[in-house]
C-alpha cells in the first residue's frame, strides 16, 4: 500500500509509524509504504494522480473537489481529526482580536495551505469581506514568518495552531505569550480536519486492506496517547533531524486540541453526518458551487472498529485549552 502523508515525517502523524514499527500493518497483511506530503489539502489532489492507494489529507478538501464535479477524488475512511487545526495566528499584543479585526489585515500563507484554501468559507461564517483582506503566498518555514509577523511584516499567519506554535518554539518564540489565535474550532466549528483516506478503486478491490488499515491506524493511536514519547521516536526513526522537543508540544497539542472532544468520550473516527452536510452548504455557498454533495460522497464508516474498540483521548480538553 502507497500511502501519501500532509507533510515531512513529524510529530502530529506519529501513530502511523508507531502502527509500522508495532507490525500492526504486517499482522493485518499489508506493506505500507509512506511517501512525505506537500499540506494535508494537497494530499487529496495529489491521490487523484494513482501513484497511492491511501493517504492523510483534508476532509473539507474532499468535500470541496466532489462539489466541484471531481469523480476521481478518494473516499474517507477514518477521520482523525474532530476539530479543525486551522487558524490565523496574530500578534496577541496588536489590534487584531476578533475575526471582525482582520477588515484591512495582511495576511501570509503557504501556497495550498488548508486554512488559506479555506479562508472564503471562514468569511462566510464570520461575515467578513474576503476582498478587504490583503494576502500574501511565501513557501518560507513559520519559522521565518512568524518573527516576521511579530515585528510588522504581516498581520497574521494561515496554518494550523499547534504546527504555528511549535515552529514558533523552533524560532525562539514563547507561542501562549506572543501568539493569538483566530481559530475555525471557534468561527467555523462544522469543519473538520485530518482523514484517513484511500482510493475508491482501491477500496472496491481491497475492502479487506481498507479494514486492516483502520484497525492498525486505531492501534496506533491508543499506543500514542499511552507513550507519547514511543511515538515521538517512531517519527525520529524516520526523520533523526527531528526537533523532539518541537514535535512533541505539536503532537500533545494535536491530541488534546484537534482529537480531544468527542474522542474522549466516543472514540476517534467516526463523522456526524450534519456537519458533513453544513461543511458542503458553506463551500458550496462561498465558491459557486452547483452540486452539494451528501455525506455519503464523500465518507465511508464500513470499515472502522467498533466503536467501544476505537481510541481514545485520556481526558475532554476545551479549545481555549491550547490557544
């Protein structure tokens, strides 16, 4: 199995080599190679070209290719993530508080960075003008950004909230003194994030693969909430240049913020079919979409575990928790 990731081998994807080096994928009969990823909405795009059979990337995305007209999309299988990661983090020490702040703001993204591609959907939850936004696409690391950001360059930086802080601790920045952020867990909360995806040729060739995966993948991720650090050294097997110290606050971060609501209680992995059904009416509604697609378009529950067998996160934590 050709499996295609969001980004460089790091912390927020840890249960999946954990999984690996565990042989959860081996005991359900499958070889899973994974391949590095651009952004978690370019994963999506890039499983339309057949080089995988599977990958990490954006449900929103997803559901915004099917309202486009795309047939060749994936399916997703197992969401990962119950909360949007994205956000515009700002100076918390500046003039933008609220979402009816950013009126005038320049702003900075990467080029196909979720939260960018998903900032008219924003303004349609907020009522923002989109045009009175200046935005600015750079492919330098948050590193560089948000330093810059701090001293005036720009007024705020797409990405998602724990990636923005633990780069920010990479660059020497204390993130919950010099940070803010304007986050869609709280202006937009219908969309969700991560999703584990596979092709639908391969899910129609392979169901059996497409069940072992989920199973291994929910193994993994029990194993990461009990051994955080276990998991941090299955990515640094895979990447020894890995800033442990940086990738561990972005995977506490990831498991408490994006995976820390109704996982806690539930388990992860399913999806509320209302919210599949608001994320389709405000894209379809912010870019001129004619199809609205169901639920059903875009995610197939079939082969997840039971839901008293999927994982859990230890404890409930509200979003305010980590911003």
């Amino acid at each position: 199995m050709r499996f295609i990731l969001n980004t460089f081998f790091s912390g927020p994807q840890a249960w999946f080599f954990l999984a690996a080096d565990k042989g959860y994928f081996a005991e359900e009969g499958l070889e899973v190679t994974f391949a590095q990823g651009n952004s978690l909405a370019r994963a999506v795009t890039t499983m339309t070209t057949g080089d995988y059979d599977a990958g990490y990337g954006d449900l929103n995305e997803l559901v915004r290719m099917q309202a486009e007209g795309r047939r060749d999309t994936p399916i997703a299988v197992m969401a990962i993530h119950n909360r949007p990661p994205y956000t515009i983090a700002v100076d918390a020490g500046g003039r933008i508080k609220t979402a009816a702040d950013l009126s005038g703001a320049r702003l900075v993204s990467h080029p196909q960075d979720a939260a960018w591609l998903l900032f008219p959907e924003f303004c349609r939850a907020t009522g923002i003008d989109p045009e009175s936004v200046d935005i600015t696409l750079s492919s330098a690391p948050h590193t560089e950004m948000v330093p810059q950001m701090l001293a005036g360059q720009w007024d705020g930086i797409f990405g998602f909230v724990n990636t923005v802080a633990a780069q920010a601790i990479e660059a020497g920045v204390d993130p919950a003194v010099s940070l803010h952020h304007l986050a869609w867990h709280t202006h937009a909360p219908a969309f969700y994030g991560g999703a584990m995806m596979v092709t639908r040729a391969f899910r129609d060739a392979h169901p059996q693969a497409v069940a072992g995966l989920c199973r291994a993948v929910n193994r993994g991720l029990a194993d990461t909430v009990a051994d955080i650090d276990a998991a941090i050294e299955a990515v640094a097997r895979r990447n020894p240049a890995l800033d442990r110290k940086a990738n561990r606050a972005r995977l506490v971060g990831t498991l408490a913020l994006e995976m820390g609501d109704a996982a806690a209680t539930q388990g992860l992995g399913d999806v509320e079919d209302a919210r599949l059904e608001t994320i389709a009416r405000l894209i379809c509604e912010a870019k001129g979409y004619a199809h609205r697609p169901s639920p059903a378009e875009v995610f197939d529950r079939s082969f997840l575990v039971p839901p008293s067998e999927r994982a859990r996160m230890p404890a409930a934590c509200p979003p305010e928790a980590k911003l």
